[in-house]
C-alpha cells in the first residue's frame, strides 16, 4: 500500500508539471462599487458617506452619496448610488466629484460602470472619468443614456504596481439661473487580465502564449497610436492565429 501511495504522489506531481496552470485572475480593486455602503443620517443628502469613496468637499458641490431616504432618483438595483449635478447655479459653473484610490494588476484593464443622465434646462452638463488625472472617457449630455447603462473604458495603460486615483467629475455651465441635469452612477467594477503565471513544463505552449501575448499587446499599440484601419486588422488576424497556436501546443 505505502508503495503505491509514492507512486500515485508521483504520478500526480509529474501532471501537475505538464498540465498548463489555470489563469490567475486579478480581483476586482474597486471598493464598494455598488455603493451598498452609502449611510445616510438624515434625509438631507449632503450627509450621506461612504467609507470606500471621497467626495470633493466645496461648500458648493454637487455630489452626493444617495439613499432612497435621502435623493431623488433611484440605484439600478438596491438602495445605494452616487449623484452628480441636480443643484442650482447662477450664471457660473457647478462642479462636483468622487474618487477612490484602486490597483490596477495587470492588462487587459477595462473599467466598468452603469450611468444615468436626467436632464435640465439652461445648463451644459459633462461627466469625466479619470485616472490620476487622465481622461478615460468623456460624457457630455448629448450623448449620455436617460436610462441606466453600461459604459466601458480601457484602463490597460495604467496596469502595474502601485496605487491610482478613479475619479468620477461632474461640471455643469450655466448662462443664466439654471438647475443642472444629474449623472446618476451604479455598479462601477474593474476587471483585470490575468496575471503573469510561472513557467507550465510545456516550453511550446509558452512560447505560443508569449507570441500571443505580443501579438494582443501590438493591437492595442497601433489602436493608441491611431495607426491605419488596414493595420490594426492585419494585427487582429495574428492574434486570431496565435490563439489558435495557443490551443494546439497547450
């Protein structure tokens, strides 16, 4: 018995060197996301927090931490959801902001995130999303949904060690006494690519996973670089074949 106990141990040792490691995806980083942990003291919506989001502290902005009990409005699902705009301006620009600091593992990174846009009348309202800084994507009222809807943004480029700032900023100009239109935010999510993973004891298969990781990491090159239609599809078709040589070797 203890002999064919060493043999089955070496048997499954031996497997678990040939058989490719299952890809190791990066968590969500975004905390509390769907803002379920949205506290509200009082029915003012001033009041209410967020112990994983900060919000921008001017007297005057117009940023908000809502409950049913507290806005106008409601979440996609549950209670819970943050709101831009909806205050009142005179002649002037109202502003407002969320942020959170968040890691980012590894490409591909694609933010995630459900908007709302009630309009107003007089004002010209824009959404922007951010990372430290930079622009991911740009809302302006035209083009926002008046219903929930997913919107996605490619965070690839800040992928890697260390912290980054999200941050979701509203701004509304107004040419005379005006309420601005409201940018409702629900269900903000991360998802990460998969992690780098040792070597599997099958030399072909990462060799084809390497050239596929080159060959996917090119498309996104000439896509930044706003290189030539014809390009990016002659690169798109390698990524095609490399998967393929993916599957056959691994």
């Amino acid at each position: 018995m203890r002999r064919l106990t060493i043999i089955l141990a070496a048997v499954l040792a031996l497997l678990a060197m040939l058989l490719p490691a299952a890809p190791a995806q990066a968590a969500d980083t975004v905390a509390d996301g769907g803002f379920v942990a949205n506290t509200c003291p009082d029915v003012i919506k001033q009041n209410c927090t967020n112990p994983g989001w900060t919000k921008d502290l001017e007297p005057s902005a117009q940023n908000y931490f809502c409950r049913t009990t507290a806005c106008t409005g409601a979440a996609f699902a549950g209670t819970g959801w943050a709101q831009l705009g909806g205050g009142l301006v005179v002649i002037s620009t109202g502003t407002g902001s969320i942020s959170q600091n968040l890691t980012i593992p590894a490409a591909p990174a694609t933010l995630t995130y459900l908007l709302k846009y009630t309009p107003a009348f007089g004002t010209t309202d824009t959404l922007t999303v951010s990372i430290d800084g930079t622009a991911v994507a740009t809302v302006p009222a035209a083009g926002a949904p008046t219903s929930y809807a997913p919107q996605t943004s490619s965070v690839s480029a800040f992928a890697g060690p260390g912290q980054h700032v999200l941050k979701f900023a509203f701004q509304c100009v107004s040419v005379g006494v005006s309420v601005c239109g409201t940018f409702d935010i629900d269900s903000v999510s991360l998802e990460a690519g998969s992690l780098p993973q040792p070597p599997t004891g099958n030399p072909a298969c990462d060799k084809a996973k390497d050239k596929l990781a080159k060959a996917k990491a090119k498309v996104k090159r000439l896509k930044k670089n706003d290189a030539k239609p014809g390009r990016i599809k002659k690169a798109k078709a390698k990524v095609r074949k490399a998967k393929k040589a993916v599957k056959a070797a691994c």
